[in-house]
C-alpha cells in the first residue's frame, strides 16, 4: 500500500487530476503546473538571489561566463542538435558578433545598448547564412571541415583588418561604457551585478524564443532534414531553406553571445579570444549537455564553466600542495577523462540523465 504522502508527492509529480482540452495546452513547454511553477520561482531567485548575495568574483567568473557560453551553446545546439549541420565555426561568428557590437557601439554612441545587441547578432547572422551555402552540397565531415575555414578566415580578417579594432595600436577592442535605464551596464565602469542582470535577461528572452522555435514547424522542419534529408525533402521541407535557416538562426545567437563575451564578461578582448579552441568548447558544451536539448546547453555549459573551478581548488580544500604546471596538467587529465566517462554512461548527455531521474521519480517508490 502507497502512503497518503507518497501517493501525494507521486501524484505532484505526474500531475495528476490536470487534464488538457486543447492541443496548445498539452504541448505547452511546461504541461505540468508544479513544473511551470518551479521555473518560475527559479527564474525568479536567478534574478533577485545573486546580485544580493554572490560575491563580483562569482558573478564575474562563474556566473556571467556560464551565461554567455551557455546562449553560444544553444545556437550551436539549433544548428548540431536539431538540424544535424557540423560547425566547428562557432569562435568565428562569436567574433564577428563581437566586433561588430564594438563598431556599433563606437561609432553610434546614443544607440541603445540592446539594439547594439540584436544588429551584431543579425550581422553575425548574415555571415553565417553566406558560409552555410555550402551545406545543400556536403555534410558530415566535410561541412565540418568547411566551416572549420570560417573560422580561422574570420579570425584572421579581424586580424590582419585594422579597421575592425578602430585602429587601435593594441589591436584589442574595449566595450565602452553603456547605460540601461539610467545605469552603467557595460564598460569598465559598470558593475558585474549589472553586467549579470544584462546577460540574465539575454539568456532567458532567447532561450524562450528557441525553446518554443525547436517546437513549431521551423524546428519540425530541421528534425526532419537531420534523420533523414532525402526522406524530408520528398514530403515537402525544402533542404536549402530550412539548411541556411538553421546557419542564420544559430549565428545569431552566437554573434550575441560573442558581444556578451566581449561587453560582459572580459570587457576587452583579441582575437586570440576567438580561437579554435572556443568552438571546440561549446561544442563539447552541447555534446556533455545533449544533443537536441536546450536544457542540454546550460547543463553542459554549467559544467563546462564549473568543472575546472572544481579541479583546481580541490587539492587546496584537501591539503594537498601541487606544482602550479603538475596541477594543470592533472586537471585537463580529469577533466577529459570525467568528459569520456560522461559520455559513455551516457551517451545522449546530462539532460538524458535529468530526463531519466524524474522519469524514476514519478515512479517512486517503485522505479525500474
């Protein structure tokens, strides 16, 4: 016999008694109302919890970066995980998204920082759409590897372009100070409380609009050119359209994400900031967190950001002094063979792994 609590705490988890009379309803993002009202609250303590209590060294270094990478993970996620098109372009049009931002923002001072926001992104965008031309001819592999030319081109525009840093001798580009609503919310003179609600607003606006994206036809359309194009082009989706869709959407979102790196987290920046090496970073953050999930993207971005904090201040916490190079090099160890290990108990990511823990949970006490 169930108990009245487990019964209660079952039926909470399941949502029993909630009945759905439309088909808007039973497909909403959050069918189940406890959900519904637990993304709320944690929206809600995101927003108000960390500017009162986290300390500037984790609102700058943890929290601010888990943010920008994790909306560079859901583009990368929409294009990957949905589509099924291989990027490893995601540095270059992270840079382009930044300097462009750094050229708006320069060159019309009185322009709305949020506006600066959305044209880097829609120039990011435009040149993702011009590099995913080639993806209607190959894929796999070699559209990999073709993308994987954008981005060391891009990086070496910026580069070799003074233009794009206004001539500076440093060849750095500084995000200026901006205000919203009466506060500084960019540039050396902000605060990282501010800098945090900023990234925090992005984020959450941005991961609605693709959440609910990936759920309408657009989304449908990229699903079905990533498991079978041939079969996806037969019943009407246009391989073309829906292929350079899925480069411009998820350009965007990394061309804002790049302006949040530059504007929000490092405030100046190179472009050895926009190396390889950023994309195979949040390319690894959509692999750890899953495929085909937006949760997946902050999962993996989270840990991502979190795991080499972790690494380098548990020696330390159990009393154990290292050699600064022997510590680094015991980190990446870890860090790699946590990443394998994560993998193979589960290959689908970390939000499989959420998605099989609640399925266990709404059959507790009996899960199987």
């Amino acid at each position: 016999m169930i108990t009245t609590d487990r019964r209660s705490r079952r039926d909470s988890l399941q949502g029993a008694g909630q009945f759905k009379t439309t088909y808007g309803a039973d497909q909403a993002v959050f069918p189940v109302a406890q959900d519904r009202v637990v993304v709320a609250a944690a929206v809600m303590a995101a927003f108000v919890v960390p500017p009162l209590v986290a300390s500037d060294y984790w609102l700058q270094a943890v929290l601010i970066p888990f943010l920008v990478y994790a909306l560079a993970a859901i583009g990368l996620n929409l294009l990957t995980g949905y589509a099924g098109q291989l990027s490893l372009g995601t540095g270059g049009f992270m840079a382009v998204g930044a300097y462009s931002a750094f050229k708006l923002a320069t060159a019309f001072p009185h322009l709305n920082i949020l506006v600066v926001f959305v044209l880097s992104g829609l120039v990011a965008a435009a040149v993702g759409l011009f590099f995913g031309i080639p993806s209607l001819r190959i894929k796999g592999f070699y559209l990999a590897v073709a993308t994987l030319a954008s981005q060391f081109f891009l990086v070496w525009l910026f580069n070799k372009v003074a233009w794009f840093t206004n001539y500076a001798s440093s060849g750095t580009i500084t995000a200026p100070d901006r205000t919203l609503f009466g506060v500084v919310i960019t540039g050396p003179n902000s605060t990282a409380a501010a800098r945090y609600l900023l990234a925090l607003g992005l984020v959450a606006v941005f991961a609605v609009i693709a959440k609910n994206l990936v759920r309408g036809r657009v989304g449908r359309a990229w699903m079905a050119i990533r498991d079978r194009d041939i079969a996806a082009e037969i019943i009407g989706v246009r391989p073309l359209r829906t292929k350079l869709l899925a480069f411009g959407i998820s350009s965007f979102y990394c061309g804002v994400a790049g302006a949040g790196l530059v504007f929000l987290y490092l405030g100046s920046a190179e472009t050895l900031a926009f190396d390889i090496s950023i994309s195979f970073l949040v390319l690894f953050m959509v692999i750890i967190g899953g495929l085909g999930s937006i949760l997946g993207s902050f999962l993996g971005a989270a840990f991502i950001v979190l795991m080499p904090i972790v690494l380098a201040n548990a020696p330390h916490a159990i009393g154990l002094r290292l050699p600064v190079a022997l510590q680094k090099q015991i980190e990446l160890m870890v860090f790699g063979g946590l990443i394998i290990f994560f993998l193979i108990v589960e290959p689908r990511g970390l939000a499989r792994l959420w998605q099989i823990t609640k399925e266990k949970l709404r059959l507790w006490p009996f899960p199987h």
